[in-house]
C-alpha cells in the first residue's frame, strides 16, 4: 500500500497518478465563468450525505475520486471567476498552488530549525524582506507568518499589552498574570474595525470593556476629535490607555484610519500603534496609490494578510513589529524544541515568536510569487482592482436608482438600490443578493451602513472588466424591479 511520496518506485507513481487526475478533474470543473452552481443548502446536504465517512473497508483512490468528481468539485466556489466578489477572500495565484504543492508533500513545520531547516531561513528572509518593504528597519524589526489576520492582531495586541506592562507599568504580566491595575488597561479602535479586536481582548482576559470603540467619520475613518476626548475621558476615569489600532482598510468600506496623525497621538501619550493592515497592506505594492498607506512605518506593528488582496490561498498572513525584541513575550523555552544552546549556535526556532507550535510554510507562497511577478506585476494586480473600485464607485454614483456609501479608497465598493421606500429597498436589496447566488451564479457582499441594508463589491480579482462591472449593474436593476 502506498502511504507516502518516498524514494520508492511504486510511491512516486501512485503520487504522480493522483496528482495528474486531480489536476485534471480541477481545470474541467472550472467549466464555465460562473462562481457558483446554485445549488440550496438542503441541496447540497442530500447530495454528499454518506451513511458514514469511514467504511470498514476502503474503497479505493478510484471510487473516491469519482465522488469528488461528482459531489464536490461542481459545487466549489469557483474563486478566480469574474463572478465573484463578495469578501475579502480572492483566488490563488497558480504559482503560489504549486508553492502549496511543496508545502504539503513535504510538510514542513515552522517551529524548530530541525523540523524545517531551509523552510526556517526562507522564512526569516521572507519576513526580512517584508520590513523592509512596509519601511521598518531591517536591524530592528522582525516578524512571523501566522494563520491569518485574526492571529497575527492576536499576537500585536499580546505583544502591545506586554511591552506596555513591561516598560510603563514596571510589571511582568508574562510572568504573573493580570493584576488590579490591568482590568484599567484600555485600547482604541474604531467602530468598524474587525471584530478580531474585541475577540483578542477578551482572550487576554482584558474583557470586551477594554476594547474602546471610537466612532468614524462620514468617510468611515477614525474620528480623531472622539478619539482624544476618549482617552482623556478615561484617563480621568483612572484608566490606563496603552494601544491604539489603526484599521488600514476596513472589512466593508476599504477606508484607512489617518496613520500619521494616529503615530502622534500614541507618541505623546506613551502608547503602541498597531495598523490592522490584513486588506490594506497590498496597497503599498502600487507605485500610484502607495500614498494611500503612507505612515505604516511609524506604526508599532503591522498585519499583512496575502490571502486577501495578494490573492495567495489560504492560509497566508504575517504580523511584523517595529521592535523585534517585543516578541519575547511569547518566547519560552522547552527541552524538546528550542533548546537555548542550538540558538546560541546559530539555529532559528520560529516557535520563539508564534502562538502557534506546529506551522505551515507560508512564506514559501510569498518568496515564490514575489520573486516571479517582481515588482512590475504586482502593481498591475493591484491598481487593476483599485482602479475597477474606482469606475464602479463612479457608475454607481451618477445612477439615480443607487446610493453609494463612501468613495473606496482600495477596493471595495457599499452602495444600496435605493429606488423606492427605506424599508422596502432593505428587501429588495436582500432579494437581489439571494437571486443573484441562485438563479445567476454570481455572488456578492451584503452589509448594514447606518441601519440600511447595504450590497457589496469587493474587487480583489484583477480579471474584472469594467464591461463585467457594467453589465452587472444591469442586471442588479432588473432584478430589483422584477
Ligand atoms: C480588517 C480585517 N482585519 C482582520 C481580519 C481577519 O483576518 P483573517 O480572516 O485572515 O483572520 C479581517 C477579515 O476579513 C479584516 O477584514
């Protein structure tokens, strides 16, 4: 029985064999440009409901497949097609699915040198690269890869609390634990930041309360008058402000907290300022719009997701911080995995500055696609899908049947068919997602902006045309008024 690819003859075969019919089973279901087929939940649950998952007797790479065939691959969301646009969750480069292809068949984990020796270095160039590029110092700072964005703000606000504990407060929390005076401990973020922030807060026992939610402005940007009143409302209140978090492209609207005023404030008051850059952070990859990200240097740590407008599979993500030695906060030694001595003599144990212990090899989907796109193509793929944001903003915008909340700022666009009473135009909008998916195919964002029922663009995929774009609001109309 073939377990594993191993040197052996009958291995390698089997692992080419299987290999070769997936891929040729994958590129037929891409059969058409539509995302999805259509099918209803309580379609999809009679077609793969098995009487169980494990027989008692295997039944073989050959019947399998032709269940995947059947089953699954037709009623995949087809990532890479024009008709989708609804999250912050793109297609997969192809070069980055044969990076995948390494990642697996060798598994690698990230943890100590001895478990991932050149996947260890690539790593720790990858992040070194990184800094470099969002403008840090390259002596100072450092970074891991990490699940995604919600672990890599996780590990900032870790990082954040500690640093604030350990340089402000005088108090080791690593070591004891919260005291009275870290239930006063306060950080800000806007009012539409991703729900990572509240979630992080109460891992670290800081509780929701914590998390101080400032309100945003009409262009959906951190209001900075509400945002002093609030920290000097709570440091009157015997609070202790220690972090601001900075959302560099919010999940619904793309709109960017103002980085450099931000720095100021945490400057003057003593505090960290992390960006939550998982959407934004492919801007700085535009020579055109970079500006837009301008002030992410001065920030204390940085999220950058690669599985949002990098368009690289999941998962793909990487927290970077200003000050390297801050990731000591999550370094502790264990006899099995990172012995202190191997590090003295020059081995890396990534484990030093994870939450994780076992790791993907992420980094090798960013040194692959980095290296072949270069510069130049990167900035194709990223002013493709600010500038559709763009035209679809304008379009909309001189359309009297539609309401479009802000100007994007990357690639997202929030608007509502408006054409008709507030409420009845809440369930039309409802209506036209739901036909969209099931009748069309095609999928799109829903949201709330300002208690409405809001439709959603959100325009990773560079193979959208501004036709593509047009054509849909054609269709958005129809059905709106069938
Ligand atoms: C602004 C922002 N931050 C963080 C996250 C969380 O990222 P992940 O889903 O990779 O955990 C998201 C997800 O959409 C996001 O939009």
């Amino acid at each position: 029985m073939n377990l594993f690819l191993t040197s052996n003859n009958a291995d390698i075969k089997q692992y080419k064999n299987i290999l070769g019919q997936i891929t040729e089973e994958i590129t037929k279901a891409f059969c058409d440009d539509k995302a999805y087929s259509g099918l209803t939940p309580q379609e999809l649950k009679e077609i793969i409901h098995e009487n169980t998952i494990l027989p008692e007797k295997g039944l073989g790479w050959e019947t399998v497949l032709q269940k995947l065939k059947e089953k699954i691959l037709p009623n995949l969301l087809r990532t890479p097609s024009t008709d989708y646009m609804a999250h912050l969750h793109g297609p997969s480069l192809i070069e980055t699915i044969a990076a995948e292809a390494i990642i697996s068949t060798f598994n690698q984990s990230m943890d100590s040198w001895d478990q991932s020796p050149v996947a260890t270095e690539i790593e720790v160039e990858t992040i070194h690269n990184l800094c470099t590029l969002y403008g840090y110092d390259s002596t100072k700072s450092d970074g891991v890869f990490t699940s995604g964005g919600s672990q890599s703000n996780q590990t900032a606000i870790i990082l954040a609390r500690d640093w604030f504990c350990n340089e402000k407060l005088h108090y080791d929390v690593k070591k004891y634990g919260l005291d009275e005076k870290c239930s006063k401990l306060r950080m800000y973020t806007s009012e539409i930041s991703h729900f990572s922030m509240e979630k992080s807060a109460h891992i670290l026992g800081l509780g929701y309360k914590s998390a101080v939610k400032v309100p945003v402005d009409k262009n959906k940007k951190m209001d900075l008058t509400a945002l002093r009143n609030l920290i000097a409302q709570d440091k009157k209140n015997g609070n202790i402000p220690f972090l601001i978090v900075a959302t560099v492209g919010t999940t619904d609207f793309g709109s960017i907290d103002p980085l450099k005023e931000l720095a100021q404030i945490t400057t003057a008051e003593g505090m960290w300022l992390h960006a939550d850059a998982a959407y934004g952070s492919g801007v700085i990859m535009s020579q055109k719009y970079k500006s837009r990200v301008a002030g992410l240097e001065l920030c204390d740590s940085i999220t950058v997701d690669f599985h949002k407008m990098f368009v690289m599979p999941i998962s793909c993500s990487a927290v970077l911080v200003k000050d390297g030695s801050t990731f000591d906060a999550l370094t502790i030694h264990a006899d099995y995995l990172n012995r202190e001595e191997d590090e003295e003599d020059g081995y890396t144990n990534l484990v030093d500055k994870s939450l994780q212990t076992t790791r993907r090899f992420d980094a090798l989907k960013v040194w692959t696609s980095f290296q072949m796109r270069g510069k130049d193509g990167w900035n194709q793929i990223i002013n493709t899908s600010m500038e559709n944001a763009a035209y679809l903003y304008e379009k909309l915008y001189n359309d009297n049947s539609f309401a479009v909340v802000c100007k994007p700022e990357i690639s997202s666009v929030v608007f509502r068919y408006s054409n008709g009473k507030a409420e009845l135009c809440d369930e039309i909008n409802k209506k036209i997602r739901r036909k969209l998916i099931h009748e069309h195919g095609i999928v799109i964002g829903q949201t709330v902006s300002d208690g409405r029922v809001c439709l959603k663009f959100t325009l990773l995929n560079p193979l959208i045309t501004h036709e593509k774009l047009d054509e849909l609001i054609v269709l958005i109309k129809k059905l709106a008024e069938q």
